[in-house]
C-alpha cells in the first residue's frame, strides 16, 4: 500500500484492510529508525520527570505513612510494571503508534478505543500546565529572580514561552528531541546520584541534622500502616511512575518496532524503581519525618521537599553550592524534559486517531521535511497553553486540584491497556510463558488500577480532598471524572459527524477481511488505497480469489 503522507505532507488516511501481520502497523508516515533500544529508555524514563516528581510528591507520600515510604515506592512499581508487561506484549502483535486507542479498539470495539485514547490525551494536556508552571517558576529561581518565581503572571509567561519552546522541538523531529533528552536526563540523575550519596554519607558518619535516621529494612515493607494512608500514598506514588509509556508511542520510529518499545518500557519502568527507592530512602534517613525544620513530615517542606532539605544536604562549601545550584536545575531539565515527552505521545496518539479517522484527518498530516506529525504536535502545544492560561485565570486551587485529577486518567487508560492486552491473547496462549506475560500479568496489572480508580474515586469525592470543591463534591473527582464525560459527548457528537470509525469501517478486528468503500460518483465498491481507481464490481465477481468482503 503506498504511503500518501511522504513528499507533499499530506494525511496517512488509514482506510486499509484488517489488521496487519503480527509485529506491523499501518505506516502513517513517521520517520522509521529514528530511535534505538538506549534512546527510548532514556525518552520512557524522561518522561516521568523524576527529579520533579520525588519534589513534589515525596513529601506528601511520607506524610501519609511515615518511614514506610519506600515501600509504597516498591508497591506501586508492581501494577507498573504489569502494565508495561501488557505493553510490551501488544507492542509485538502491533506497534502502532496510537497504543491504547487502536489496542482497546481491536480488543473492545471502536467505543472503547476512542475513550482510551482520549483518557491518554486528556491526562497529557492536564498535566502540562503543572510542568509548565514549575519550569516557569524554577527558570526564574535558577537565575536569582525569586519576587518573579513567586508571580502567577510572570511564572504564567514563562510556562507558555516553555510550552511553545518544546512544541517546537517536537515539531521539527525526533532526532533533536531525542539529543535534548540525552542531556537532560544526564543532568538529572547524576544531580539525584550525588544527593543520595551526599545524604547518606551524612547519616552514616554522623553529620546529619537532628532527626535523621539510620535506614531499616522495614522501611520497605508496608506493615502496620493503615489502609487509608496506603492506599492515599499508593495513588501519589503511581502518579510519579507514569510517563514511560512514551518509550512505547514512539514506536512506528524506533528501530525493530515490536521489540525495542516493549523492552524499553519494561527497562524504564526498573530503573525507577531503582531511582525511586535508592533517593527515598536516603531522604528520608537524612532528613527524618518530624514536622518541624526540614522534617519531612513538615508540610512546609511537602511541595518541595529538594528546595527544602538541599542546602542542608550539600553544605556551604564551593562543591556544596554547586550541587545546590544543579538541585534547582535538575529539577527544572526534569520539569523540560517531561513538557517535551508530554507531547510526544500526545501528538502520535491524535496522529494514529486522525489516520483511522476517529478524528478529524487533519491530525494525521505529517510534515515533508521533518516526518512528526506537525498538525498534532501544533495542537497539542496550543491546547496545553490554553488550557494552562484558563485554569491560572480562573483559580490556582481549580489548576492543583486537575494535576491531582490525572491519577484518575493514568488508572483509567493504564488499566485498560492491561485488560486489552488480557482479552486479545485470550485464544492465543500457547505456552506457559505466554499463560503468564500474555493474560495473567496484564489482568493483574488491569485489575490493581480497577481497584486504584475505585479507591480514588471514594477519595477524591470528599469534600475535605484537594483544595476547591464542587456542587458539594470534592473538586478533584469532580474534575477527573467530568474530564472522561467529556470525552463521552465528544466521542457522541464525531460519532454523528463522521460514523466510519465507529462503525468499524477503518479501523477492525477482522483479519483476512478486505476492506472496500464506494467509489465517489457512487457506482459502485473499491479497495480504499487504491489510486488507480480499481473498482470492484457490484455483484462482486472481480473479487479477488480467497478474499472475503466486509460491509458494514
């Protein structure tokens, strides 16, 4: 099938027939090889921000259960790790670069598909005003100008001129996105290396501030808690995993396609792991779970708990302020390079969605010269600013509630990867290790973010959660769930403006079927990709041998 995207920028309209063979998928025009198995780890990792994410989310989570934190650190990898599980098994079967929409839509129907794809969206341009407003206040930070730092307007600025900076890299390919990331996650971990050494060797040699304590053993395992503070701490800490799904988004422009994904997902996801438990247990040894001074149990420090205990970790002296300046800029590249990851799985899922024509075509346009998906990656850029101008202007409360509203979306379409991934092999589990990574893995993965969304939802409606409430509901679950209704109308009102998506037209679960539309002067039926006009006859009589029409 010719791929009419290349040369003149054109849509990849995706009106082809069935499913592939295993491990392809429609070319929507994206530059193929642009990425290797290194290059989407580092994109997957870089992509949950962790720098960012240990400041502020760490804080909160020890608040919850204490010394226990990192365990809740190790508890919250399993349902990850499950899901990249699920993943990296669809991956192979097809790489597609719209993930959980065209996965759920072979699995559970056009409905479905449509809804995870747009609880991955939703969840993407939320989040982007919170990282948007922290690269905006720390830039300002890294350069001494604290009065501006502590400005909505001037840190308002700042995060449009920061979302429109890394829109445009997304914009002009890959390849440039993926030698930034390589800078900026360097600069992360070696920062978050350099704190966890600095902060034990502090512990262990008897330097550390009042409080400080020697690290256990118990401290990962969650025993003696109570349900409610795991299950509070549990929902932040799964928020801080998300993000290595976009080792897997990039998929259509890596090399090997139905392999390096997948194992780059599951290898990201490990490596957190590792950063997580290593950075949690030296900070909470350094820094102890009092709540006065730098306590982590002191909500003063919760929202940033690095701003907070930094100075004090890395001292006075020349070394010590140049770690303390890199703190500030680890957590600013962390806050960039998540703002540019964020986009790129957004833009490849609205591309694959305009491709199969579950939106607007338009969003299928790839550029000439650059081969990204330019019209998605503009619109996902403008979105993000709008959405992130609207919320500053209407209440900073309304603004943190929706960042805590997106741990609804990552349980939502998270979860549903996983039960996709369950139902597709179902008839195909030919060996025990197919038993385990195919179906048990990914409905397990599925069913721990069921209970995960439950439980949020039970949380998220008290009124005394979060900072605004509405129609005498908690804001966050407010927000969360009207944000997936929202999609439903959507989903509703395309559904009456272009029904072919959801009528199974261009986008099936029947292998071996031949996918034929009417000619445009309406005399009859033709193979979609067709350019020569080939038409096939209304009797069907010219229909090629051993193919079987599908009409909706």
């Amino acid at each position: 099938m010719s791929n009419p995207a290349r040369g003149g920028g054109r849509s990849a309209v995706a009106d082809a027939p069935g499913r592939l063979p295993e491990g392809t998928a429609l070319d929507k025009g994206l530059k193929p090889g642009t990425v290797g198995l290194l290059s989407s780890i580092v994109i997957g990792t870089a992509s949950t921000a962790p720098a960012y994410s240990l400041a502020a989310t760490l804080g909160f989570v020890v608040i919850a259960v204490g010394v226990k934190a990192p365990s809740i650190m190790l508890l919250a990898f399993v349902p990850m790790y499950f899901i990249a599980v699920a993943y990296a098994e669809l991956n192979k079967r097809e790489p597609d670069c719209g993930t959980t929409f065209t996965w759920a839509a072979r699995a559970f129907g056009p409905r479905t598909g449509w809804l995870g794809g747009w609880g991955l969206i939703a969840a993407d341009v939320i989040v982007m005003a919170n990282l948007a407003q922290i690269a905006g206040s720390y830039g300002y930070q890294l350069v001494g100008l604290d009065s501006l730092a502590e400005s909505t307007v001037w840190t308002t600025v700042a995060g449009v001129l920061w979302i429109a900076g890394m829109t445009w890299i997304c914009y002009i390919g890959l390849e440039v996105s993926k030698r930034l990331q390589y800078v900026l996650l360097s600069v992360e971990v070696v920062v978050l290396v350099a704190f966890a050494v600095y902060a034990l060797v502090k512990v262990y040699s008897g330097d550390a501030p009042d409080g400080s304590l020697r690290p256990s053993l118990s401290w990962l395992w969650p025993s003696g808690l109570e349900w409610s503070s795991v299950t509070e701490a549990m929902l932040l800490a799964i928020f801080i995993y998300w993000g290595w799904d976009t080792a897997v988004a990039i998929n259509e422009e890596t090399t090997d396609p139905g392999r390096t994904p997948g194992r780059a997902a599951i290898i990201s996801t490990v490596l957190l792991l590792a950063t997580y438990a290593v950075v949690s247990v030296a900070t909470v040894a350094f820094a102890g779970v009092g709540t006065t001074g730098i306590g982590l149990g002191n909500e003063d420090n919760a929202e940033d708990v690095f701003n907070a205990i930094g100075p004090v970790v890395f001292g006075d002296d020349l070394g010590g302020r140049v770690f303390e300046a890199l703190l500030i800029i680890s957590v600013l590249t962390s806050a960039s390079a998540s703002t540019q990851t964020t986009i790129l799985p957004t833009a490849r899922a609205t591309l694959s969605m305009g491709a199969y024509r579950a939106i607007p075509v338009a969003f299928a346009r790839i550029h000439p010269r650059y081969l990204s998906p330019s019209v998605s990656t503009i619109w996902m850029g403008a979105v993000s600013i709008a959405f992130y101008v609207s919320l500053t202007i209407v209440s900073d409360n309304v603004l943190q509630d929706s960042i805590l509203a997106v741990g609804l979306l990552i349980a939502f379409y998270y979860g549903m990867t996983g039960f996709a991934c369950a139902w597709e092999f179902r008839r195909d589990l030919h060996t025990a290790r197919d038993v385990v990574m195919r179906f048990v893995i990914p409905l397990l993965g599925g069913v721990m973010l069921l209970a995960v969304f439950v439980v949020a939802c039970i949380e998220y409606a008290d009124p005394d959660y979060g900072f605004t409430v509405l129609f005498g509901v908690g804001g966050v679950f407010v927000i969360g769930i009207g944000t997936l209704l929202l999609g439903v109308v959507l989903m509703a009102i395309y559904n009456v403006i272009a029904p072919a998506y959801f009528r199974g037209e261009t986008l099936r679960n029947r292998p071996g079927d031949l996918l034929l539309e009417r000619a445009q002067d309406g005399t009859g039926l033709r193979l979609p990709d067709s350019r020569e006009e080939t038409v096939i006859a209304p009797d069907l009589s010219n229909l090629p041998e051993g193919r079987e029409p599908y009409q909706p």
